[in-house]
C-alpha cells in the first residue's frame, strides 16, 4: 500500500473489501466528571465532518502498550500501540464527534489515540 503523505491519513479495509480512509485522532474531553472513561461512557473526540466522520462509525482508541516485562531488554524504535477500547459514534458536527465506550480493556483518558475500523455504509 502506498504511504500516506498526511500522518492522519492511512489505507484500511472495511467489512465489504473496499478502500477507505482511516481517520485517527483524539479523545478530546470526557463527558462526565472524572479522569477516566470506561464502558458505557461518553467521550468527544476531535474529528467532525469536516474529517468526514460520520455517525454509525466504529472507532479504536489506542495507548502506548506497558513494557514493563523483565524479559523485554530491548527498546523497539516507535512507541508500540495497543487497542484498549472500541467506540460508537453516535452525533457528529463539524469539528467534533461523540461517541459511547462500547468496550474497554482499560480506562481512556484525554489525549487517547483514536483510529477509525470501520464507517457506515452509504
């Protein structure tokens, strides 16, 4: 595949085997009072129709994975990432979406990497 001159940009499959745009960006606030946010959970990312999110949208939300095993003496070269939830865009505008934690592995915080899996179908 060819590389992706915008790092926000890059080529993934959905569920019908054609091309489309990953759009990635971030948690941008919780919707509640708190830190973390979990399953069931409302969070707004920075990604709007302007990006093209759309509601019906999947999303991932990636962490740098803990390296914190004795055996792991080498240091890879970029930050290993990690899926640690999955997220259902439920109301978009332009310059933001929000979406319900529909699974988590861990906590979300502010900041949080988000990738789109998967848009709705036209």
């Amino acid at each position: 595949l060819p590389t992706a001159k915008d790092e926000r940009l890059s080529p993934v499959f959905d569920n019908h085997t054609t091309q489309v745009q990953a759009t990635s960006g971030r948690v941008a606030t919780l919707m509640h009072e708190g830190i973390w946010a979990s399953t069931l959970d409302v969070v707004a990312i920075n990604l709007g129709s302007q990006q093209g999110m759309q509601p019906g949208a999947t999303l991932s939300v990636l962490k740098q994975a803990k390296m914190n095993h004795p055996s792991a003496l080498t240091i890879p070269s970029q930050p290993v990432m990690q899926t640690i939830a999955t997220l259902f865009v439920f109301d978009v505008n332009e310059l933001a979406a929000f979406a319900v934690v529909t699974q988590a592995n861990d906590v979300i915080s502010v900041g949080d990497s988000v990738v789109s899996i998967r848009t709705p179908s036209k």
